[in-house]
C-alpha cells in the first residue's frame, strides 16, 4: 500500500492490527487520523446533501470564485476540479512556493531526475532550505544518503557527501557533511556567489570566499549531483535564478534538481492545469485569460509560454490577504487557509472546505465538506515528487474495515465525487 | 510596602529579533493524531527557541512566557533555549556558532499572526506574564 503523509509517497506500506509498518511519524498519524469534521452550514451541523447543496449554491452566486489548495487530492479529483473551475470562471492557486520550480521542470527549464536516479548515482546531494529529516523521514534512507546503490555501493560513507544550505542549522544539518549558513536578506547573493566561484573568481560577499569556493571545488567535482529545493530556496532566490545555477552547475558536472514539498500530489496539479483547458485567473491581479491546450508536451510548452507573454500566471509562490480580497467566494480543497493566513477571517468572501483532516478554516467556514482521504479510504492516483505517477490502492474500504483497521471507521464521500456533485448542480 | 516588588513597576525589557519558521515533525504529527485543536498540537507549536544570549538580555530563563510583537501581531510563546549551532563540529569550524537576534519558532497559525511566512519577521521579544492564546482566542471572529 502507498502513504500519502508526504510527497515520496511510500509503496511498501502494510497495515496491521492498527500499526502502520514501515511508515514514518507522519505517514502513521496521517493513515491513522481519527479526526474528522461532521458536515456543517454556518456552523450547524448538517446533513452531507445538505452541505454540498448550499456549497452548490454559493459557488453558482459567486462573481470571483477562487479555488485554492489541491495538492493533497487525487489526480482524478484535480481533473474534475479544473473542470469545475472552467466551469464557473473560478482561478486555481495551489498556495505552494513550489509552483514556479515545479512549473521549471515540467518544461524544461531545468534538468530533474527519478528517485532512483539518486539512489543509484548521486555523489553530491545538497539539501538547499530544506530539512527532510522533518518533513520527509524516509528520504535519506530510502533515496539520498544511507541505501546503498547501484554505482554508490559504499553508501554514504565513502561515496556520497551530503550538504546543507539554510537559515538555521536544522536536523538534516546534522548528519551532512558540511553546511553552509545563509544571511538573511542575502538569500541570492549566495547563488551569485556561488556562480562566480564556479568559475573559479573569488567571489566578494557577505559569506566566507573560502568556503563558497571550497563548496564550488565540492559540485564541480560531482559526478552526479542532486539538489533537493526546499521551501527556504524557492522562497528566497528568484526561480530564473536557480535556471542559471543549475546551467552553470551542467557545463561542469552532471547536475540535477528535485523540489522537496510537502502535498503529496502537488506535482500533478500543475501538470493537470496546464495540460486542460483552463481559465486562469491570476488572484494577484484579478486578470482572467482562457489557454486552450491538448495534452501533448509540446504543446503544454507552448501554453507555459504563451501565459508568461500575456503576464498571467497559474501559479503564485504565496498567498497573500490582499489577493484573497478580489474573491467573493473561496473554496479550499485539502488546503488549512486559516493556518496560512489567520487574517483570512476577516475577509468579505464566503469559505467552503472539503478536507479529510480537521482544519482551522472550519473555524471560519460557511460550508464543511468533509471527504476520504487519497490513498487511505479512496483510491486514486497521485504524481511523486519526481514525476513518477504512482497508484494509490485503498488502504480501508469507505465505511468498512480495511486491512488491519479499526471498524469504527464512518464512512466518508469521496472528494471526486463531491467535486462532481458540484460540476452537476452548479 | 510588604508583598510589593519595585521591578513590577518597570517593562520588561525587550529585544529585536528575526523571527524564522522551522519544520518540526512531532508537531505534524500532534496535528495528525490530535487536530489542530488539541493542546498536545498547541504546545509543539507555541514555542521560540531563542539563543542564551538573547534570553538573557529579557531576563527569561527556558520555559518562561515570552511576548512577540511584530507589525502584524502579538503571540505569546514558550521560551525555549536554544542549542544553538556550537554542537555541529562542521559548523562550528566555520565560525557559525550561536545565533543571537534569530528566533526560531515551527511552522503554524501562532507563527502566521506576526506576518507572512516563511520569510523571516521582524519582532520584538520580552519576557511575559500573560497566558498562552488558543486559536480562537488569536483570532476574531473565530467559532469551534
């Protein structure tokens, strides 16, 4: 069975007698959550019909819909969702600072490799504004650093070097071989640093020369490197500017990038989005276009593109208050807004949730949709961080015991089909 | 005057911190097992691990109430000393010991009230005397 706790989406899952084996801390809360919302209307609860009929209706009356979120649902729910969304003129946003470099790979842009890709061949890993060891546990063992590989067959002792780029000396610093501090403020005089160490010209900066150019001697030398993007690298460094690093990084080795988030199926939005025909709308700007696209790779390129020419864009790094202000009608799918931006309850737009997990947005929702969880009490399937489309079996049947379950699961709706409930009535 | 003590009297004092979000896997985890509600995710989440100096310039010790005021907001969290970046034997070699005026607190709505995240906030710390705020205290207009 396959964990949908994190964006590696583990597939040696087994569950037992109530135990989860061999997941990690987050994929055994999340496939054990207990911790679910009844269907509410202005916070009465009410029946599941009910719920989705009133969100049926605000979402028909709405002049500015925005959908947000995404990322912790199935392929087939993000599908029907964009349909949703051309449908009622609505604009997507995934809310993740991942989007831009997730968008990089998906053209192009950069060069990106599988996850067992780096197990077998990866010699230098740099963990760059990211600490797995908190967000991904399994990451280090099962791909980047410890397992043994195909050309690595000394592991981590004598064959990888693993460093850290960050803000803080995080766990994951604690085990790499070297680590590099980053100065507020001077996330991207670091990369210009970097590059012009890569050319071997004593860089003028905030940080130590000595130590930029000793990292430089490091990647130069990789025979296959991986960079893991956290959120401290595509938060704070401009995405054309992690284009040109890695350019400059392959005229000397053979270098590769990974976006490490953490929505399990964040990946497959963005190509889900850009492979339909969608009406964007861009929640910065309140612009709207119409892309008209199939599914061909080519032609997906051509809609990146052409996007970029008219100056609006699908994704946006982070969601502000202000462009939650043009919308008169927000819905969340698996997406905590309130956790994100406490301000949002101010905001003069009605709030509808479908999530599996309790949320703090329920605190200031018009409408709870309550829904099964990808991969636990649904099937589906979802897109690995690497691109790697992955099947998700049920781990429990809705309503009944699944392998090893508790039986005092209640049965929960599918968001697919709430989706598709909402593309019916609206 | 019996019972009453002249630094009562006086603030506390502060200190300008940055404020910079961090990733801690036991309290995604209390989210998971307990809800976003629970006390067991609250505690996890209201915490700033802060540097011995800086803790002691406010006169806090580990585990005493701490205010954050940013432009955005105010929290009250535990304060937390921090081990700093001196046990790393890589780092400590390139002089990265300590972080005084950084303050690290993990990813969650507490950290959000000061300002948009994970870009690092400016705020000014001081010792406190008031309680911990639940969520639906922090936030107007909130209903569990």
């Amino acid at each position: 069975m396959t964990c949908t706790g994190c964006a590696l989406l583990c597939d040696d899952i087994d569950v037992h007698d109530g135990e989860v084996r061999p997941a990690c801390r987050i994929g055994a809360a999340h496939i054990l959550n207990r911790h679910q919302v009844d269907p509410m209307v202005n916070h009465e609860i009410v029946s599941i019909d009910d719920a989705i009929g009133h969100a049926a209706t605000l979402l028909t009356d709405a002049k500015h819909p925005m959908f947000l979120g995404f990322g912790n649902s199935v392929t087939e729910t993000q599908e029907i969702g964009v349909r949703l969304a051309e449908k009622i003129g609505a604009g997507i946003d995934t809310c993740s600072s991942h989007a831009h470099l997730i968008d990089d790979i998906i053209h192009n842009r950069v060069r990106t490799c599988a996850l067992s890709e780096v197990r077998d061949m990866a010699d230098v890993i740099l963990f760059w504004g990211a600490d797995p060891m908190n967000t991904h546990p399994r990451l280090l063992s099962g791909y980047a650093y410890y397992p043994r590989g195909k050309n690595r067959q000394h592991g981590w002792e004598e064959d990888r070097t693993a460093i850290t780029i960050d803000v803080r000396r995080s766990h994951t610093a604690s085990i790499c071989k070297g680590m590099h501090k980053i100065v507020f403020g001077h996330e991207a005089e670091f990369v210009d640093a970097l590059m012009l160490a890569l050319q071997n010209k004593v860089p003028k900066t905030v940080y130590d020369s000595k130590q930029v150019l000793k990292l430089a001697g490091t990647l130069k030398k990789a025979e296959f490197g991986v960079i893991f993007a956290g959120p401290g690298l595509v938060e704070s460094v401009p995405h054309d500017a992690i284009i040109r690093l890695m350019d400059r990084l392959n005229e000397f080795s053979d270098f590769r990038i990974l976006p490490l988030h953490s929505q399990y199926n964040l990946r497959s939005i963005a190509a889900v989005k850009t492979a339909a025909t969608v009406t964007t709308t861009d929640v910065a700007t309140g612009a709207t276009t119409n892309n008209t696209t199939n599914n061909t790779t080519n032609t997906t390129t051509d809609a990146a593109d052409a996007r970029e020419q008219q100056g609006v864009g699908t994704q946006t790094s982070k969601i502000t208050l202000n462009s939650l202000r043009e919308a008169d009608c927000i819905l969340c799918v698996g997406f905590d807004l309130i956790s994100s931006l406490p301000q949002a309850c101010d905001i003069d737009a009605r709030i509808i949730i479908i999530d599996p997990n309790e949320t703090l947005t329920a605190g200031c929702a018009d409408v709870v949709i309550p829904c099964a969880a990808g991969g636990v009490d649904m099937a589906g399937t979802a897109v690995r961080l690497d691109g790697v489309e992955i099947d998700l079996p049920c781990i429990m049947e809705t309503g009944q015991a699944g392998v090893g379950m508790p039986t005092d699961t209640p049965t929960r709706m599918s968001d697919a089909s709430i989706m598709n409930r909402l593309l019916e009535a609206v | 005057m019996p019972g009453i003590k002249i630094d009562q009297f006086l603030a506390a004092p502060d200190r300008e911190i940055t404020v910079v979000e961090y990733q801690d896997i036991f309290q995604t985890e209390a989210a998971l097992k307990h809800g976003k509600f629970s006390k067991e995710y609250q505690d996890l989440s209201t915490v700033i691990l802060l540097d011995p100096a800086d803790l002691k310039k406010i006169g806090a010790s580990d585990g005493d109430l701490v205010k954050i005021s940013s432009e955005h907001g105010t929290v009250v969290v535990t304060a937390k000393k921090s081990e700093g970046d001196t046990k790393h034997e890589v780092m400590a070699k390139e002089g990265h010991q300590g972080h005084p005026g950084v303050g690290y607190m993990p990813a969650s709505v507490w950290l959000n009230i000061l300002g948009s995240t994970p870009a690092p906030v400016s705020a000014k710390v001081s010792r406190s005397q008031q309680k911990i705020y639940t969520v639906s205290e922090l936030i107007p207009g909130f209903k569990v």
